[in-house]
C-alpha cells in the first residue's frame, strides 16, 4: 500500500491531519501518541471553523518536521500548497466541501491521499 493510500485509509479513524501525518510516522521523530496530539485541533478545516484543509496542513507539518527548515522553506511550503490546489481545486475546506456552493470538490479521504502525494513531489525535489 503506498502512503497516500495509507492516509485515505487512516482517514476513517482520525482527522485528515492527523491521517497524513501518521501516513509519515516511519520518518517523523515522534510516537503515534504525539502525532495524533499535534494534528487533534486540524480537523474540520483547522479547528474546525472550515478554514485550511487539514490534511494540508498535515502535509506541512511533515516538511517542517522533517527539517526542511531554514530561510528557503518558504519555496516548499508554496510548492506543497500549490501542488494540493490544483490536485483538489481549493485549499479552505468549505470551499472543498462545497458549504457555499453545494457542488463537493472532493472527498476527506482523496484530501488525505492529495495531501501526501504533493508532499512526496516537493521532498523528492528538495
């Protein structure tokens, strides 16, 4: 199963934030305990009030955690979330679940599954 899949799956016991950063728990420098802990408050569009998707700002999280840090970081952060949009048409989860529109632009799960695909093709650049 690739990890992209693996965060589709995680996807129907926990937040999508907290999905896409399990997806990385083989490479990310904590335990299954703090990670579900640091994605908790993401889900519903960070907090819940439909804002940032949070399987994007798993994603994010993920670059961050895994070092990509420095005065650069800001390239990869805009090329993850660039990457998410045009896979899923919008970053605001209302606006990908179509609260205004009534039209879904797609599901939690592909949200999750977008998510880790892009953060893949920036780390594979990086």
């Amino acid at each position: 199963m690739t990890r992209a899949e693996n965060a589709a799956m995680l996807k129907s016991a926990h937040n999508c934030c907290q999905a896409v950063l399990l997806a990385f728990e083989d490479k990310l420098p904590f335990d299954k305990e703090t990670l579900l802990a640091l994605g908790a408050t993401f889900g519903s569009g960070m907090g819940g009030v439909k804002g940032t998707c949070g399987a994007l700002v798993g994603a994010e999280m993920v670059l961050g955690l895994l070092g990509y840090q420095g005065s650069g970081m800001n390239k990869y952060s805009r090329d993850l979330f660039g990457r998410f949009e045009e896979k899923v048409g919008a970053t605001i989860c209302a606006d990908i679940k179509g609260f205004v529109t009534g039209r879904t632009l797609c599901s939690c799960e592909d949200c999750c599954r977008y998510a880790v695909e892009a953060a893949e093709e920036v780390m594979y650049e990086l």
